[in-house]
C-alpha cells in the first residue's frame, strides 16, 4: 500500500523547489557585482579625462581609451565650464530588458590648467 511517511525523492522535491531561488540569488550577486564594476570603471575614466584635460589633450578620447572596449560605447563624458567634467558610465543589465541607471563621477580641474 502507499504510506504517506514515505521520504524517497523528497531532497529531489525541494531541490526543485529552491532552484528558482538560487538562480534569483545567483543573477542577483551577478548584477551587484557589475554595479561596483561600473562605479570602479566610471572612476577610473574620471581620472584620465582629468589627465588629459590639465595637459591640453580630448578628455574624452582619454576616458575611453582608459575603459575596456566593450563598456566604451556606454560612456559619456560632459565638460561644464572650465573647472569640472562629469563622467556617466551605463551600467549594464545582467537580464535582458531591464533599464538600469549610470554611474557618475565628477572631477574638478585646477583653475590654472588649460
């Protein structure tokens, strides 16, 4: 007869019904991670745009030759003034279909450079 305290194929049963969860936590870690990769990547492009426009060169060309090739087209570099530059950096969606904001950093530029 069929016993209702029967275990086997019980670990399979809740293995099943947590993989939704781990893959949620996995692409969730994933995501967070290419978040910080983008603050630490818009930061890095701050610093050369910074460079170049203290000795006279493009900051813009600086910042994305700075970057890797496959986050340069996510990259946006404005000059306000003189003394600042603002740098936006898309942060890229793990998932498909999602819209996700940008990373931004500023920079002032002494007043005595070019």
């Amino acid at each position: 007869m069929f016993d209702l305290r029967e275990t086997d194929g019980q670990g399979t049963v809740e293995l099943v019904a947590l993989l939704p969860l781990i893959a949620a936590l996995v692409i969730g870690s994933w995501q967070a991670i290419v978040i910080g990769q983008s603050w630490w990547l818009v930061g890095v492009a701050a610093r050369a745009a910074a460079r170049a426009q203290v000795i006279g060169a493009s900051p813009a060309s600086a910042a994305r030759r700075a970057l890797p090739r496959g986050a340069r087209g996510r990259l946006v570099v404005l000059r306000r003034g003189a003394g600042e530059l603002t740098v936006r950096l898309a942060v890229p969606a793990v998932v498909g279909g999602m819209r996700l904001g940008s990373a931004t950093a500023r920079v002032a530029v002494p007043a005595g450079s070019p």
